[in-house]
C-alpha cells in the first residue's frame, strides 16, 4: 500500500481556502469538533493522543494508526 507523503498544517489551510471549505465544515465531514480541528491545525502541539491524534492523521499531517475502541482516549 503506497503511503501518501504528509503535509502540512499550512498546506492543510491552503487547501481549504481554494476549496473555501470552513474548519467548520472539515470538522463535520471528519466527525471530530471543531475545536480540536482548529487546535490541531493553529497550535504547536504534537496532537500525540485521543481526538487531535485522529484529527492529525484525517488530515495527513501526522503518520499513525487510528484506533476505535471505546475508552481509549481515556486510558
């Protein structure tokens, strides 16, 4: 399986000013709130755990493996 190459946070907003897609809207089309989209895409934070660690992986700015299971992120 080819692995796409990661981007950034800047190329991740580029992208949706051309597209004139909200953080709002990415939010809801990746199921994840859309503080935790902003937080993942503005602040310096390794997004390392639970909502920012997926957010981060949907949005291909991080490489990792997202896990479903019910009381992970509180583990």
């Amino acid at each position: 399986m080819d692995k796409k190459p990661l981007r950034t946070r800047e190329e991740v907003l580029q992208d949706l000013r051309r597209k004139g897609v909200s953080i709002a809207a990415l939010a809801r089309s990746i199921g994840i709130d859309r503080a935790t989209v902003y937080h993942v895409l503005h602040k310096d934070n390794p997004n390392s755990f639970g909502k920012a660690h997926k957010a981060a992986v949907l949005l291909g700015i991080k490489d990792g493996e997202i896990v479903e299971d019910e009381g992970h992120e509180h583990a």
